[in-house]
C-alpha cells in the first residue's frame, strides 16, 4: 500500500509509537469543532519536530504555533511525548524514535498534500490514516499523564 510505504524508513521497533502517535493525533482532531485541515496538522507535526530536532542538538528549547487552536494541541501532545516513559500503555521510544516518527509523519503529510493538490474528492491525511491503522489504534486507551487530574474531574482549590 501507497500511504505505508511513506513509513519505510523506520525501523520495526518504531512502528508501534508511529501507531500510538497517529492515535493521539486522531483524539486531538476529534477534540475540536472542526476536523484538522492536511495544513493544520502538517503545523502541529512540524512544530513537535523542531522542539524535538533541538532536543537532539542538546538544546531544550519547545517551540510554539502562531495559531492559538493549534498551539493547544502542541502543548498537550507535546507533554504526552516528553512524559511518555511515565504513562502507562505508551510504547517504548527514544528522543531519536520520536524525532523519526514525527520526521515521517511530517513526509507523509506532505506527500499526500502533493498527491491530492488539484482534486476534489482529496481525502485528508487523517482519513487516510485513521482507515489503514484503525485496527491497531484501538489498542491505545485515552494517554494518562500521572498526576493530571483526569478528564471530567472536579478540581478543587484549598
């Protein structure tokens, strides 16, 4: 299949947090009143990469989105990813595995934006991705960050 072939690059080990992140990916799209755009999402991926690519120079530094809605979901995922050894379910992953996935996420996005310039019945990224890993995704349960309250909890201040 076309859309796997863009991952071949990665190793087997890398496979199942290339799956866990388009899972999350899948979440935060849901999580907003409108579907990530191919150019929303190739932003988000882009802005993880570069926070990544200068972890790996030896400098932490996280980058930001220019768009608010979007730097919302840099953040979250972006604290998913720097915690992940913490979070229970999470496959294992080097600073360098996540920096291939996202590099290779950021490809793929890229080329099914090319492939599907100039054609009205364009299927975005995510539908493409969410149909060929559907299976595997549903392995993942909903990311608990340790010590974040969780979803529809009641937070109260002292």
């Amino acid at each position: 299949m076309q859309f796997l072939s863009r991952f071949g690059q990665l190793s087997r080990e890398q496979v199942p947090f290339l799956i866990f992140f388009h899972s999350l990916l899948f979440r935060a799209s849901r999580e907003l009143s409108e579907a990530l755009s191919d150019e929303e999402l190739a932003t988000v991926v882009s802005t993880l990469g570069r926070t990544y690519e200068t972890l790996s120079k030896g400098v932490v530094y996280e980058h930001k989105s220019e768009d608010f809605r979007l730097q919302s979901i840099v953040t979250r995922l972006g604290e998913i990813l720097t915690r992940r050894k913490e979070i229970s379910g999470v496959p294992p992953a080097s600073d360098a595995d996540v920096f291939a996935v996202l590099a290779s996420t950021q490809s793929a996005i890229e080329a099914n934006k090319s492939a599907a310039d100039g054609q009205e019945s364009k299927k975005s990224y995510l539908d493409v991705a969410e149909r060929v890993f559907h299976a595997a995704i549903a392995e993942f349960p909903e990311p608990e960050i340790p010590g974040e309250p969780k979803a529809g909890g009641l937070i109260v201040e002292p």
